[in-house]
C-alpha cells in the first residue's frame, strides 16, 4: 500500500480537475482576508490604531497573532521538506525556531512592551540620541524584514506553480507579484487591526490543517512512529542515516560550523525579529504581553512537533526522488503528501486534500508578507521620516500617508528580489533573517535594557557592525555565488564558507556594542534608572 502510494506521488500532482478546486480555494481565501482587512480599516484613526491596533488584544487573541507570525510558509513549506530531504539534520529548524521563544518571553517581552510605544527603535531612542539610533534601527529594521519576504514569496511562487500545474520561471514570477500586491494592499487599508486578525484567522487554519494531516498520516501507519521512521528511511535512499544527525551537516568541518551557526542564529534570532517585537505593544499590558507568549509557545511547540510527523511522511509516501524533481529545496513537500494521503494524483479525496493543504499555505504567506511589509513601512514611518528627518514635528495623518507609501516602495523591492531566489529553500532564507536579527537587533536591545553604561556610540556600532557583517558574510557566501541552487548560479565569487553567518556576526555585534560603549563617555545614569523602573513595573508606560 505505501509503495503504491509512493509510486503514484511520483506524478505531477495538480490535476485539471483538482486545479479549478485550488483556485477556487485560493480566491476564498484572498476574499475573506481581503473582506477582514476592509472591516478593520473603518477603525483605523490614528497612529495608535495604524501600526499597534489601537492595543486591543487579549493574550489569546495576540498569541494567535504571534504563532501566526511565527508559523510562516519557512515552517510549513521549508521545515517540512528539509525534513523530508534530510531527515534529522532538518529537525533542527523545529527544534532552533521553539527554543528561541524561551529568551523572548524571559528577556523581551514585557520590558519591551513597558518601554516602548510603536516600534524597536523607541525602546532605544528612550535613554540615548534619537535621530542617529532611530536611524539605524530602521534601517536594521528594513534590511531583515525584506530578507524574511523574500522567503516568503519564493514560497508562495513555488507552491502556486505547483498547484496551477504551470512550469517556467515566468508563471512564478507572476504569481510573486500578485502575492505582492496583496500584501501592499493589506498594510496600506488594515493596517495592524487587519493584519493581526488576518493572522488570528490564518493560524486557526494552519493548525486545522496541519493537524488533519498527521492524523492522516499516522492512522495509516497504524498509530506507530517506529513503523513511520522505518519507511520513511527506506524511501530516503539513505537507510539508517536518514535517521541520524550528519546526511546534511555532516560532511566535513565546513558543514558541521554550518549546523553550529544555524542553531545559534534560530535561537538568539527570534528575540530580535521586527516583527515579532512589534507584537507586544499591541496589547494593553505587559502581563499580557507575557500571557501572549505563553500561548504562543504552546501553539508553536504543537505545530513544530507536527512538521517532524509531516516531514518524515512526506519522505515515506512520496519519495524522496519525487520531493526534489518538484522542487530542488523540498518546498512543495507538504502539500504532496496532502496529496498521497487522499489516494494520490487524480483521486478526488487527493485533490481535495491538496487543494485545502495549499490554500491553508498560501493564506500563511499572505499574512506573514503583511505583518512583515507592516512593521517595515512603519519603521520607516514613525523612525525614518518622523523622528529623523522631521524631528518629531510631523502629524499623524502625514506620518501614516508616508507609511503607506513606504509599504509599496518595500513591497515592491522584495517582489523584485525574490524573483531572483526561487531556487533556495524558504527555511534557509528565513535563517538569514534570523542571523542579521540576532546580530544587529538582539545585542542592542540587551545592552539598552540591562547594561548602564550603554550609550548612543554603542547602540550604532553594534547596529551597523552587526548588520554590515551579516550582510557582507552573506554576499560573499554560497547563498549567493558558487553552486547551482545560488542566487547567482554562473558565477563564484564567495569565500565564506557557511551559508549562515551567525557563528561570525552574532559575536560581532555583542563585541562592537560593548567596544562602541567603552570609547565614547557619554552616560546618563538617571535616565536608565527610569528606563528600568519603567521596564520593571510599567510606570508611565504608553
């Protein structure tokens, strides 16, 4: 029977009778998402309402928000078909992603909701000089919000080319771009009201659906893991290894440093993503904020576990010759197993599982792409033009036009690039993020919260020196150049050897911080003592 299942996976999934059900689903999806965001944009006022949602939501609806945040197509799309390519090895992006909600709920979430008002750099800019922090934050702030788009919409590009049964780069490129003007459409109408419950929704679906694929898929093989890990080995080609860490990381030195500085960028990443950051101050207060993480990582730890069931299926029904012939990354991988568990290509029950499986995927990368254009094109707002250029002078009507504006200019710029990264794999592109996070936004946000001698010269060398070192290690990476799944695939100009930076700009930027702060003498302790009984008991907080 598993073999049978197998065998029939091996076609190209997406039937003309099953492709008209798909875009059926798709254009549900995209009208409800479209109609909650047109229902929230009739209470959008004011600044307050446009970047936090008017801080109104309970710790459910906000841990929603948050997993849905998290849970993006790099988890569904990109974990389960690492998983499903490597076995073991891929289990760490689940393991690296859950891990890492431990520092933010500790260090994070409640000081910075307390400290804070509308993005990162107002937690910063509250003890040390505003127009150069508040510039660098923004910057940082764009620079790993495009790079965590861009792992979207190669997801998005792949899985709706797949569906549709279309072939070439052109279709994708189109399909990139229609999902681009979705998301400029979110952010520019909902603002965070509509993102957020566009992320409520989209996270009861994610899990609905993952979780009807593992019952699913376990009841076939008969409630027994051992008999799933069995087969899954056995359709890898790789037998025992399968199951064992090294297929992927451990070839050599290189590799095994890979694996070292993947885990350090998932863990230390999370606690300085933009856009997660920006989810505590849409909550009344910091207990709620906490409340907010704790069902987030109930949620998130569920779901992860799932995707390591999914994964290996994915490896035992349909094959590991068939995942990579659909796509190289392993990116179509769930939605191919959704398709072997209904009976395979051309049964009703396969299209119909295929075609849910995708919509539920596709309304995960509408509503990532939102949040993250939306905490960019704020940053760029309320940081960028209001703070710096303005200095604090520009109202809030011109401040929100500006923002609307700035989601188009970013959208824009991702859809272009990730033309160009249909190739890589979504969970490796969002570690990328995660590492230019953890090196520019983590180690500043520490010093600033708990370090007294921090200052404005510190909080710039630790920006710029982390996020130029990630991002110069990342150029000059085989990301970039010097294989055949690069961005550049004719050309070799790399000579960093790990495809994650972390190991390298993580440290960096803790070290730039610290050497910053040491050679200038500019302190104010009465400010930090107020930022600290501020972070401490919420006292004045917005």
């Amino acid at each position: 029977m598993i073999t049978q299942l197998r065998q029939t996976a091996l076609a190209a999934p997406g039937a003309d009778g099953g492709r008209w059900l798909t875009l059926g689903l798709f254009l549900v999806v995209v009208a409800a998402t479209l109609g909650v965001t047109l229902w929230a944009s009739r209470q959008t006022k004011g600044t307050t309402d446009f970047y936090t949602g008017g801080r109104s939501f309970s710790g459910f609806q906000n841990g929603l928000a948050l997993s849905g945040d998290y849970m993006s197509a790099a988890s569904f799309l990109g974990v389960t078909g690492t998983i499903a390519l490597f076995g073991y090895d891929g289990f760490l992006y689940s393991v690296g992603f859950l891990v890492a909600w431990i520092l933010a709920l500790v260090l994070v979430a409640e000081p910075l909701r307390n400290t804070g008002r509308f993005t990162m750099a107002d937690v910063l800019a509250f003890r040390l000089r505003q127009r150069p922090v508040r510039t660098a934050a923004g910057i940082s702030t764009i620079v790993v919000s495009v790079v965590y788009l861009l792992a979207q919409m190669v997801g998005a590009g792949s899985l709706v080319a797949l569906l549709l049964g279309v072939s070439g780069e052109a279709p994708k490129k189109w399909i990139i771009l229609a999902v681009g003007i979705l998301m400029i459409l979110y952010v520019v109408v909902g603002g965070m009201k509509g993102t957020t419950w566009v992320q409520i929704v989209k996270a009861a679906m994610l899990m609905a659906g993952t979780l009807v694929l593992t019952v699913l898929l376990l009841s076939k093989f008969g409630w027994n893991l051992s008999t799933l890990l069995g087969s899954a080995a056995e359709a890898s080609g790789k037998g025992h290894a399968f199951l064992s860490p090294g297929l992927k990381y451990g070839a050599g030195p290189t590799t095994k440093l890979d694996f070292i500085s993947l885990g350090v960028a998932l863990v230390l990443g999370t606690a300085g993503l933009p856009h997660i950051l920006v989810r505590f101050y849409t909550v009344p207060t910091a207990k709620t904020a906490r409340t907010s993480v704790n069902w987030a990582i109930g949620l998130i730890g569920g779901f992860y576990l799932m995707t390591l069931v999914l994964g290996f299926g994915a490896a035992a029904l349909v094959g590991h010759s068939a995942i990579e012939a659909a796509n190289p990354a392993g990116t179509t991988a769930a939605p191919m197993l959704a398709e072997a568990l209904g009976g395979g290509p051309g049964s009703t029950l396969g299209g119909t599982l295929l075609a849910v499986t995708s919509a539920v995927a596709f309304a995960t990368i509408l509503a990532v792409v939102a949040g993250l254009t939306l905490t960019s094109s704020a940053s760029f707002a309320h940081d960028l033009f209001a703070h710096a250029v303005r200095k604090g002078k520009a109202g809030e009507r011109e401040e929100i036009r500006t923002a609307r504006f700035a989601a188009v200019g970013i959208g824009t710029v991702a859809v272009v690039l990730s033309m160009f990264a249909d190739k890589l794999n979504t969970a490796a592109l969002v570690a990328l993020a995660f590492a230019v996070a953890a090196s520019a936004n983590l180690p500043t946000l520490l010093y600033s919260l708990f370090w007294k001698r921090f200052n404005t010269s510190g909080a710039l060398c630790s920006i710029y020196g982390g996020l130029l070192t990630s991002v110069v290690l990342v150029l000059f990476s085989p990301v970039v150049s010097g294989t055949p799944a690069s961005l550049v695939p004719g050309a070799d100009f790399h000579w960093f050897p790990l495809e994650n930076p972390g190991l390298v700009s993580i440290p960096i930027g803790f070290l730039a911080g610290w050497l910053g702060t040491l050679a200038s003498r500019e302190t104010d302790p009465d400010k930090y003592a107020e930022l600290e009984v501020r972070s401490l008991t919420g006292a004045g907080a917005h």
